[in-house]
C-alpha cells in the first residue's frame, strides 16, 4: 500500500512538471501504474468490483487534475474501469448464470460464437474492441445493460465451463484481480503495439509519387511513412518544423535516415506548398467524442489551408487517444500555454515583461500554446489501431472503449 | 475639378494664371487649388473622382496637340502630318509646329511673360509645383499633402517638365520638339545660376542648330527641323505652356486610348526567367558578373527559381570590387546590401535603388557619338541585372525601374546632358515622394480611420505601412492592443515588437502556429505587401496568407495596406510559379536555440531538401479590403486601380 502511494506520488509530480510528455508515453506508464495499483490492492469479500473501481477513481482523479491537458491519462483511467466493470460482469454472469447457462449459451453461440472464437474475458475485450460487433436483433432489443452482460455471458461460458461453479469467494476475488490484471496487460501492448498496427494501415492510403505534409514530429507518423517505403512506395514528404518546439527537425532527421525523400519548409510556407500535396498527415494529441482534435500547435492552419485546396487531412491516433469528452472551447480549455523563452530571448526583451510600466499591466505578452484545436469538419479521415473512422464515428467508438459511468471521473464535491 | 475645367474652355487669358505666371499670382492660386481640390474628395469618395482628378493633368497635352495638329495642317507642314500617329500621343513633338500658327500665340505680350518667368524662375515653378501636386493628391485627404520642405523645389519642377514628357517619343519627334524642351528644360533646372537672357538663347540656339545640322544629314524630315530652327524659342514656348488649358478635342480620346492600348501591347509582362531552361541558364551565367553557386539539393518543384548559395556570394562581390568596372560604385553598394539582407522591404529596397541610379545618373556622362537615352538605357539595364543577382527583384523595383526607362527613353533628344539629368533626378525624386512617402501618408490617413477604441489589431511580421499606422493611431490616443505574429526565418516581427513597445504600444507576441490561438481575441487583421496583383492576389511575405486564412476562418475582417505602385498587372494563383528562394541555411539553424540542431549533420544528405520561400500569394477571397493611396477599395477593384496608375504613371 505504501508502494502504490509513493509510486503514484511520483508520477503525480512527473505529470505536475510536465516530464512526461507524448501521450503515448503517458498512455503506459498510467496504465502500468495502475496495474500495480490493482495487484497491491486488498480486495474485501463483498463488492470487489466496486472498491477496485472506487479506489481506480480516487487515484485518476488525481491524475487528472496533476495534467487535465493531458488527456491520455483520464483516456486510461476511464478504459482500466470499463476493464474492471466488464471483467466483474463476466465473473457474475459466470457465477449466477450458471444454470441458466444452456439458455444463453445456446442463445449467444448463433449471435456471437461463429464470429469470434471465445478464448477468455479478455479476448473477448480485444476482439471486440478490434471489430465491431455486427447488430443483432437482439442486442438492439435488450437494454444496455444486459446486452453488456450478454457480451460478457459469451465469452464467460469458456471460462464457467472450465471452472464450474467457482462459487468460492476468495478464489472469484483472486479470478476478479487477475483477470482484470491480464486485460491491463493487455491494454499495455496495445497501446505500445498501436503504431504497428496503424503503419500496416500505410499502403491503403499512400500512392506512387504522392507529396504528402506533415508537421511537427509524432512516433505514429514517422512508422506510417516509412511503413509505406518499405512496402516500395516512393514518394516525397514535406516536413514543416513546427515552430517553437522545432520538432518537424527530428522527424525530418529520422525519415532521412530511413532513406526518405524529405523537404523541410517552413511553418509559413504551408499554405504556399499546400497546392502542389496530396495528402496532409498528421499525429494528434488526442480526439475529442466529437472528432475535433486537439493537436500541435499550429494544425489548425494547416487544416485550414488543406480544406482550401481540398487536399485530404488524415489525422494518425492511437485509440488511447480517444477521449470520451465533447470539447468545448477545447483552444483555450483544454490547452496549454509554454514558456514564453522559446519565442522570445529573456534578456532581450526583460525590461518589457515586468508590470514596471506603472499602469501595472506589462507592455509585451508573448503567448506560446501548446497545442491547437482541428474541428471535426477539417479532419477527413482517422487511421487508428483498428481502422480508418470518419470523424462524425467517433462517438460510437467511444461506447466501445468506455463505459458510461466513468465519464466523469471527478467525484461530486459532496461525496 | 470645376476650377480645373473653367480655364481650359477660355483660352487665352486664363492661361498665364494657371499655368505660369508671376510672383503675385502664385499666392491665389495655391488657395485656389486647394479649394478646388481638398473639399470634394472625402478619403472614401474616391476611386472614380481619383482617375478623373487626375485625368485633367493627363489628358491636356495630347488634345491640345491633336487641336495644334489640325490647324497646323493647312498652314501647310506635311512632314508633320506624315509622322506616324504616334505625335498626337507624344503633344510635345507637335507643339513646335503648333507655334509657326502666328496669329495664336506669338503675341509680344507672351513672350514677355516668358521673360519675366524665366528671370524669376523659382517662384513660378514653385507655385506650379504645387498646383501639380495638389492635383496629384486630389484624391488623397487633406493631411496628405505635406512633402517635406526639401521636396518642393524637386517636385515643381518635375511637374512642369512631365507634362512634356510622352511616351513612345520617336527620333524624329524628340528632335522637332526641341525648341520647346530647350527653353523649358533651363526653366526647370531648379539650382541653374541665372544666366541672363540673352546668354541663354544664344546657348539654345547654337545647341539646336548643332543638333538639327547633325540631324539633317541623315534625315528625311530635316527640313522641318531647319524650319522649327528659325523659328524663335520665344515662339514655341507659349503652346507648351498653354497645352494644358487648351479646350478638349474628341480626337484626343482616340489617341489616348489607342496609346494605352499599345503601351498594353507592349508592356504584357515578359514571361520570367525560367531557370530550368538549361540553355538560358547557361547564357545567363556566361553574361553574369557573380559568381553563383548553386545550392546542392535544390527542390524539385521550385527548379524554375534561381537558387544559389548565399553566403560565398559577398566575398566574391566584395573581391570583384575594383573590376567592376560597368557598375557604379552606389549601385554596387546598394547591391551588396541587398546580398547582406542589410536593406529588407519593399519601399526601403525600392527607394535605395532609385536614390543608387540618381547617384549615378548624377555622375554620368554618355561617351561621344552615343545618345543619352540609349546608352543610359543600356546602363541602367547592367545596373539592373547586376541587382538582380544581388537578389530577385521585387515587383515595386520592377515597377520603378520600368518607370525610369520609360523617362529616360522619353528625353527629348535635344536636351542638353546637365539638362536631361536634371530632369530624371527630379523625376525620381518626385517618383520617391509621391508613389512611396506620400502615398504611405495617405495610406495611414485611411486605415486610422479603420482602428477603433479597444481594438485588438493583428499584424504579420514587419510592414512598414502597417507600422506607421499603428504608430499613428497610437498618436492620435486611440486605445488599442497589438498581435505581433512572426515567423521564421526572418523574425522581423521582432524589430517591429522592439519599436512599437518603445513607444508604449500593449504588443502581444505570437508565433505563425499560435496565430489560431489568438485570432478569437482579435478584431482588425492588418497586413502589409509587395505586391497586389490584377486578379486581386496579394504576393506578400511567407505566411501572410496563412494569417488571412486563418482570420478569414474566423470571420475577422483583414486589411492590406499597399502603395498602388506595387500594384501590378500580372496575375497569379499560387505561390509556386513565381517566388523567391531564400538561404535554405537560415532554416537549418535555429536563431538563438542552438540546442536545435538535428539537421546540421545531415545537411549533405542527398535526400534532404530544404526550402526558403520568401513570399506567398494570399488569395483575394481572404482580403476584405486594400487601402492604397487611392483609397480603400475591394480585392475585385485592383484591375481598375492597375489600369489607372499605368496610365497616370506614363502621362504625368
């Protein structure tokens, strides 16, 4: 118990100080954090699920408030609940639906059975995370929460099968933890696995001799290029260099040293250039339940100049970064404003940035923001772990990944 | 206007008052012409009042040569009437024969006045002066007017000379026209020590007879010549002076119009330098006084651009200084600071041009046996190309040398050399202050009006109209906030967020990415150009059109402040056909973060391009208004305005 707090005081501080950066980064080591949460964590008999979830919520709320701008965090929290809410359902229905099991069995073996091969709880997740589940008249008949437990029912049949009758609490709690500790696992690998998954994705969309546009630098962005090289495709990539933070110079650096035809222009020259691109390509720092994004600072323009010439603007994201929120005034909300030494050189201009004006408002602001806001009708397609999405599609992944109970992570004040 | 008009229909009298006259008369008619001018023309009013206002400064000359022309042709001087018709457009080649008509101008008591006016001669140029430009500022508002006290002089003498000035001069016709230019051009050498009288015309006449006896030899059309000789300079003067209140003919207009209509011929912009085409590259090299060295990896879609390596290019110069034989020492130094990014800007880079060719017009002499217009062409044009090494042109220096050679090729060939010097000095100058200061005045009169009380107003890097209009607003006490937006690699913005904090002025300081940050809190975009072109495209500094985009998207109304010299007729879609290439090694290093340094041991990769591009066009869908020293017009309106200043630009 001490571990977990010092463990969590630790990252609270590294998030506080902005040392973490890169939501994948964050992504992880949230998810392993709580993963060690859970396991250290003592379960009481009754209502395991519930203490877990409580004690899940009492931490993220924390690391949410540590960095609210970043999103990953709050994104993994919510996913490693819906985890723990699934897996107790599992074990519920495995335990009270034991009788009943040759009805629902038989009922969910033509529904689901043909279609994904049940393995465990947490395949079940996986797979139906990674593909939609077609509509079954069924599902869209019962409510919510049994068609929920109907999911789950299918793939606890294996599992009730193979342990009839585990009425035995300690063992259910022992199975609860467990279970719900491998799905983190598994959540672990994919997160790191996302760029893989999306750079297979490359050779749909990239074509011979295409031009395409990137700024800034983003992991997912330099794998899904040069998942296109290697599969023979030439082409040229137009780097802008994402000023202040100049990261377009390392992404520049690594496609070359990939053996990539890379033109660096500046952030200016976009909308010169943007005419002669085939298609823009772009991270994100997270997408918004709306399918706006929130991006390097400076996407927006680049969006923009891409709607003009109607040029394509496909946005790179990790279904991590799907964040179950609607943004409002996500520019300035959910945005983060940088030292202003990046822009502007202290000495230089030191006497204009005191209040020794007299009228106590200095003279000079220098705003250097983080990150930009891209609206849902500027994006033209996602590319994620599990497919390509238009932008009005996002809300239903959501209902995918989230439960909607976790939405809203902050407990009430009065509670 | 009206009082412009009134003295063209009664001829004779009216005449001296307006168009020359003595000491006491000068003090009415400043007044007049302010009357006349300042109240009709509300800065708003005025595209059309614009062009008329300064049709009538335009206009005159050729009608009264086409009147002069007509009666001429009874009187019997058929080598005129044979002339091509490009006279009636060139009033002044005319006007000699105009003057033979005895019973119109030679009175005595017109020779007189010339007399007088040329003993004393500052005070009649100078009231000129102003008369002509007051009608220039006619369309501008009344704080427009100031020149700078030095300016004066320059200026009135320009104005009484321009009128003799048209286009499409043959040899023939500057050769006839002689006699007028003569007595005119020693009027308006400002500084030329009085000489008396007689002095003068024994001067003029041992010129003109050289000239006509060197001229007859070869010419067909010499017995014009001899005839205009014996005539009397007193003579030929009076219609020169009257032409611009001689009575309208119908005629006119045709020769107006088809003058443009050639002159558009003519002056279609000549397709650029491609520098893709290896043969011509290869010509241009051999003829080139730089050596350039190309930049390694040059960028595949912008190999039409010239591209060269920057930094072994000022050594080099500065080596070559002593053999640089064809360049004058100004332009040269101009030149290198060119190279050097010393002098930035359109009006800055174009005004040190011009003030670089007065230099050395001032200490030019034609060798023998060479016209002065044709060989100063010549040299202007090595000047020219040698700047252009130096670094492209930008379209207002494109704009102002065409408007130099065209004075020069329009000298009068009877001009003597100190004569026609003079004269191109004082048409620069006047070139200098009435297209670049004074229009930058106007230009800020307007946008003042445009910035309100708790307007947060965005600027993009360093305009230097822009810059006055801030600093403007700031003087008359208007309460507002200032957006500075900067990018790499110039960061100009800086110098202006230097001056204008200096000044007390709030500035918040963005970079291009955080432009959509900001934009929600902004209320007025101002931005500044080099060039509008006649589709309404505004080829301005790189990201300029991001910013309009961006602003646009945020339905905050954007405004260009650009001088109408720099319009310009060409017409543009994109930033690709047509650019300039900077040093691509400004974007590898990042000024003042030295810890960024990821590209620098790449920089031979082969794989690695790297572009500087200098400008952009801003589609004019982005513009919501252009202020020029025309007024503030529409994106759609450019055409007119190009269309106008061509025409004002060739006939003043």
């Amino acid at each position: 118990m001490l571990d977990t707090h010092a463990l969590v005081h630790d990252f609270l501080n590294k998030l506080k100080r902005r040392k973490i950066e890169g939501s994948k980064g964050t992504a992880k080591l949230t998810a392993e954090l709580l993963r060690t949460v859970i396991s250290q964590q003592r379960i009481p008999n009754t209502n395991q699920a519930g203490a877990l979830v409580d004690a899940i919520k009492a931490i993220g709320e924390q690391l949410v408030a540590a960095n609210p701008v970043e999103l990953a965090v709050g994104n993994v929290v919510r996913r490693v609940l819906h985890i723990i809410r699934e897996e107790d359902l599992s074990l519920m229905t495995s335990a009270i639906g034991g009788p009943s099991l040759s009805v629902i069995s038989d009922d969910e073996n033509d529904v689901d059975r043909d279609d994904y091969p049940v393995l465990s709880a947490a395949a079940v997740a996986a797979s139906a995370r990674n593909a939609l589940r077609a509509p079954s008249l069924q599902t869209l008949l019962e409510d919510m929460s049994h068609s929920a437990a109907v999911h789950h029912s299918s793939s606890s049949v294996d599992d009730s099968e193979e342990k009839t009758k585990s009425t035995d609490k300690n063992s259910r709690s022992r199975k609860l933890k467990h279970n719900v500790i491998e799905t983190v696992n598994e959540l672990i690998q994919d997160i790191a696995a996302c760029h893989e998954q999306i750079a297979e994705q490359a050779v749909e969309h990239i074509h011979h001799n295409e031009i395409i546009l990137t700024l800034g630098s983003s992991r997912t962005v330099i794998e899904f290029l040069c998942a296109a090289k290697e599969k023979k495709r030439s082409f040229r990539v137009f780097v802008a260099e994402g000023a202040p933070r100049y990261e377009g110079h390392i992404l520049a650096k690594e496609l070359i040293g990939r053996g990539l035809q890379t033109t660096v222009i500046t952030d200016s020259a976009v909308f010169a250039m943007i005419s002669r691109v085939n298609m823009v390509i772009v991270g994100a720092h997270a997408v918004m339940a709306n399918g706006g994004v929130i991006a390097p600072v400076g996407l927006n323009m680049v969006a923009l100049a891409a709607q003009r010439h109607a040029v394509p603007f496909v946005v790179l994201a990790g279904i991590h970064k799907l964040c179950p929120l609607y943004p409002h005034k996500p520019e300035v909300l959910l945005n983060e404003l940088r030292a202003p030494s990046e822009l502007l050189d202290f000495g230089e201009f030191s006497n204009c940035m005191d209040s020794s004006t007299g009228t106590g408002f200095p003279l000079l602001h220098v705003a250097n923001p983080a990150f930009d806001y891209v609206p849902p009708k500027l994006v033209s397609l996602f590319i994620t772990d599990n497919g390509g999405h238009n932008p009005s599609y996002m809300y239903r992944l959501i209902a995918d990944y989230y439960s909607a109970d976790d939405l809203v992570l902050q407990r009430k004040p009065a509670s | 206007m009206d009082s412009r008009r009134a003295p063209r229909t009664v001829i004779d009298p009216k005449v001296r008052q307006v168009g020359f006259f003595a000491p006491p008369d000068r003090s009415q008619s400043v007044p007049l012409l302010q009357n006349s001018n300042s109240p009709p023309s509300p800065p708003l009013s005025d595209l059309s009042p614009s062009g008329n206002s300064l049709s009538p400064v335009m206009i005159p000359p050729p009608r009264h040569l086409s009147d002069l022309s007509s009666r001429a042709v009874p009187v019997g001087f058929p080598p005129n009437r044979l002339l091509s018709p490009l006279h009636r457009f060139s009033g002044e080649s005319v006007i000699p024969v105009g003057s033979y008509n005895p019973s119109e101008f030679a009175s005595p008591s017109v020779g007189d006045f010339f007399e007088e006016k040329n003993a004393q001669s500052p005070g009649p140029r100078r009231s000129r002066g102003v008369g002509g430009s007051g009608k220039f500022a006619s369309s501008l508002p009344a704080g427009g007017f100031e020149l700078p006290p030095e300016v004066k002089p320059k200026s009135l003498t320009t104005v009484s000379v321009v009128s003799n000035l048209q286009p499409n001069v043959t040899e023939k016709v500057g050769e006839q026209s002689n006699e007028s230019q003569d007595g005119r051009g020693a009027n308006s050498k400002p500084l030329k020590e009085k000489t008396s009288k007689a002095e003068r015309r024994a001067l003029q006449e041992a010129q003109r007879a050289a000239k006509a006896a060197a001229k007859a030899e070869g010419n067909a059309g010499s017995g014009v010549a001899n005839s205009v000789n014996t005539k009397a300079g007193k003579a030929s003067k009076a219609p020169v002076q009257k032409k611009d209140n001689v009575s309208v003919a119908a005629s006119e207009k045709r020769g107006g119009e088809r003058m443009t209509d050639k002159d558009r011929k003519k002056d279609v912009p000549h397709p650029r330098m491609q520098f893709d085409d290896t043969s011509r590259v290869e010509k241009a090299k051999k003829r080139a006084v730089v050596k350039q060295t190309e930049v390694r990896n040059r960028v595949e879609l912008f190999r039409h651009l010239p591209q060269y390596e920057h930094g072994t290019r000022l050594p080099d110069l500065e080596k070559k200084f002593f053999r640089l034989n064809s360049v004058h020492p100004a332009v040269y130094k101009v030149g290198l600071r060119y190279l050097a990014g010393d002098i930035s800007g359109g009006n800055a880079r174009c005004i040190a041009m011009l003030q670089a060719f007065q230099e050395s017009i001032m200490e030019y002499s034609p060798p023998k046996e060479k016209a002065l217009n044709r060989d100063l062409t010549a040299k202007l044009n090595s000047y020219v190309s040698f700047l252009i090494e130096c670094r492209p042109l930008s379209i207002s220096m494109g704009n102002a040398i065409k408007f130099v050679k065209s004075r020069i090729a329009n000298l009068p060939l009877t001009l003597s050399e100190s004569e026609a010097k003079t004269n191109l000095l004082s048409e620069i100058n006047k070139f200098i202050n009435e297209k670049i200061i004074l229009a930058d005045k106007v230009i800020v009169q307007h946008a003042v009006t445009k910035v309100r009380d708790g307007d947060v107003l965005l600027t993009y890097g360093s305009s230097s109209a822009v810059e006055m209009i801030l600093l403007h607003a700031h003087e008359l006490g208007k309460k507002f906030r200032v957006v500075i937006v900067d990018a790499r690699p110039k960061l100009e913005g800086r110098l202006l967020l230097r001056r204008l904090l200096g000044k007390g002025i709030s500035c918040t300081y963005v970079h291009l990415n955080g432009v959509s940050y900001i934009m929600s809190q902004v209320t007025r975009v101002f931005l500044g150009a080099s060039s509008v072109l006649a589709n309404g495209t505004v080829y301005s500094r790189v990201g300029t059109a991001c910013v309009a985009m961006v602003a646009n998207a945020c339905g905050v109304p954007v405004i260009v402040c650009c001088e109408a010299y720099k319009f310009h007729e060409r017409v543009q879609l994109d930033s690709i056909c047509c650019n300039e290439l900077g040093d691509p090694d400004a974007i590898l290093k990042v000024q003042g973060r030295e810890e960024i340094n990821d590209l620098k041991d790449i920089a031979n990769d082969e794989n690695l391009q790297v572009l500087n591009l200098t400008y952009d066009a801003t589609p004019s869908d982005y513009v919501s208004m252009i202020i020029t020293d025309y007024g503030m017009i529409p994106p759609t309106s450019v055409p007119v305005i190009v269309r106008e200043f061509r025409k004002d630009q060739i006939l003043i």
